[in-house]
C-alpha cells in the first residue's frame, strides 16, 4: 500500500483548536464560523433567545454550548430536547412536567426538561417539528416566564434560557401556517446561521485530522500517523451531504480499516470516492498540466445555482428544492458567491433587503 505523506501532519499535530465547549471541541479557522462565535460572545451574558439555523451536522449543539459556556449560566444545567424525536402526545408532558394522576400511568409527579434546566439553558434542538398547540405554550413561557405542569393548575415561575435550532426554513413554514409567525420572532431576537461543510472546504482536512487523532486514541491505533495526500483531496473533493456528523462517521470507518501507516482514499467510503469528483458527462479530460480541483468543483457548483435559478426564474425557494438545499441556505451560498440575484422573485420578497439570514 502507498506510503504518502500525510498532507496535515502527525496524528499528534495541534489542532486549529476555535473554542473548546462542554460538548466539544469546534474545529477550523472559517471566517463564518469564527464570526458566528463572535456574536455568540456578545450576547451571551444576556438572556435573549437564540436561533442557530443550518443544516444537519453543521454542528449547531456545539454552537449552543459555546453560547451556554459563555453565559452567566454556565454552572448551571445545559438540556438539549429534540422536538422531532418526543411523540407529540407526550411531548407537552417531557417539557413542562406532570403531576401525579395527571394521567394513566402518572403514579408519581415529575419534573419536566423546563425544570431540569432551570437557571440554565434550553436547547429546542429541530424546534420546527413543535406541534401548533405546542408552539403556543412555549410562546407563554417567554412572555410570562411561567408555565403549568400537566394535570396542575398551579403555575411554575421559569428562569430558562431558551435557545432553539433548526436545518427548516422557518419563514417558509410560517408562511404555510405550519408555524407561528409571532413565536418565530420571538425565537428569533439573534440569528446565527452555520454554513454546510461543503462551504468550509478549507477547514476539512483539520476537521478530518482532530477525528483521526480522537478516533485513534479511542481504539488505540498507535500505528497511524496521519492522512495521506491522495485521502486529503478526496475528502475537500466531496460534498458533504451530511455536513461534519458524517465526516466522523467516514474518519471513524477509516481508521478501523485502514492497514496504516496512513489512512488511504481506499479506506474512505466508497460514496466519498464516487461523489468527490462532479458526473463525468459535466467534466472534460484532465489537462496535462493538471486542474486546481477546488476551483473546478466551485465553477461547477456555481454553474449548478445559476442552473436552478434560471430554470425557476429566479425563484430561490424553488431553486433550493432543485438542488436539495434548504431556502436559507442558498440565500447564504448566493451571498458568498457573489451571485445574488436582482430579479424579484413572485412573491416579491426579492425586492427586500434579506432578514438576517
């Protein structure tokens, strides 16, 4: 097996190490990323709410726990909640509690995830999936800092810090009556969005190299001292379609295959090797001189968004279904890339200057 030279270094290389949080470590020098912490900072010895939007793994818990960290609150209870995953006829019941004989099954009272966190901060992780009914209870709970356990009548003062995420377009959601247009903006007071991996090109090989160093410690692969070059260019060449979640996962499979001494493009898995380069009818032959790979994955990505927004009309938000992004999403690809678009799409939200987003 080939024996290159790791691209980022020895497993026991330094990290590019932005901010060590009491869920992990965030991982990069991206201006987006290190601008997002930046208003992290600034807002977090207040008790505003929060909403961190980005896809799936772009690691919006860690970004959370930065905040938390941050916060007069830090000694006090960090409790994430995943709104998507409570069956929606227990989920009023997991956030504010019950009391005994509240229903069948209730033998005793019990505190919900607002009590656990009180004093601290509450992580409504996928806060688009919340119920109709639900949404308005949580809004009470920031009005009136108050809330009333299920079967009691008494009312429960709240000291809680909510902070919510979502990978869902909440305008678009709101405009389809699916989500409260005033519980949206009271989750909203500060936005921060994380930018997908396949934005962050840059920061793969030292996201790639900080699992390799913990997955190795964890299963006590002393024998591998790095990436090779080849596996370094596979992974910048991938999109990413699960952000840096899957990126471990793919490190992880790597490192208990890999024969060592570094882990090799053939370690990878197969779907990072069949997406890293674009569909073979949209690429001409390799020059003899070479190609800059990174611009030629960017040319071929912008060449995509203009696609899709011609296609639509200039319509963003059918745009993003084209490409399987979410509205917001593109809206921040469009901005970074300099490719906005001066047409008004139909519903004349083009003619106004974006939300935060």
């Amino acid at each position: 097996m080939p024996t290159t030279p790791p691209a980022g270094g020895p497993v026991d290389a330094v990290s590019p190490l932005l901010r060590l949080t009491s869920r992990g470590a965030i991982i990069g020098q991206d201006a987006v990323i290190r601008q997002a912490l930046v208003t992290l900072d600034r807002v977090a010895r207040s008790s505003c709410t929060v909403l961190i939007t980005g896809e799936t793994g772009t690691g919006k818990e860690l970004a959370v726990a930065a905040l938390h960290d941050a916060s007069p609150r830090a000694k006090r209870p960090l409790v994430a909640v995943n709104c998507g995953a409570i069956p929606e006829n227990l989920i009023e019941s997991e956030l504010f509690g019950h009391a005994k004989g509240a229903f069948t099954g209730a033998h005793a009272a019990r505190p919900g995830w607002f009590a656990k966190a009180e004093g601290g901060t509450l992580f409504l992780d996928e806060v688009g999936e919340l119920p109709l009914a639900m949404q308005v209870k949580i809004l009470r709970v920031l009005q009136q800092k108050e809330y009333a356990p299920v079967g009691d009548s008494h009312l429960v003062r709240s000291d809680v810090r909510i902070v919510a995420a979502t990978n869902r377009d909440l305008e678009a959601l709101v405009a389809s009556g699916q989500f409260r247009e005033d519980l949206y903006y009271r989750l909203n007071v500060v936005h921060v969005h994380l930018p997908p991996l396949r934005e962050r090109r840059d920061d793969i090989e030292a996201l790639a190299g900080h699992f390799l160093r913990t997955t190795c410690a964890e299963l006590e692969r002393h024998d591998l001292v790095g990436l090779s070059a080849d596996a370094v260019a596979c992974l910048k060449a991938h999109a990413w379609p699960g952000n840096i979640r899957t990126l471990s996962n793919a490190i992880e499979r790597a490192v208990l295959l890999s024969t060592g001494p570094y882990v090799e493009p053939e370690d990878l898995p197969p779907s990072v090797l069949r997406a890293s380069m674009p569909p073979p009818a949209a690429s001409s032959a390799l020059p003899d001189d070479g190609i800059d790979l990174r611009v030629a994955i960017q040319e071929y990505e912008n060449n995509m968004i203009r696609q899709a927004l011609d296609r639509t009309g200039g319509n963003r938000t059918r745009a993003a279904q084209l490409l399987g992004l979410q509205r917001t999403t593109l809206v921040e690809m469009l901005k970074r890339k300099g490719l906005m678009q001066r047409k008004s799409e139909p519903n004349g939200r083009g003619s106004r200057p974006p939300s935060g987003r």
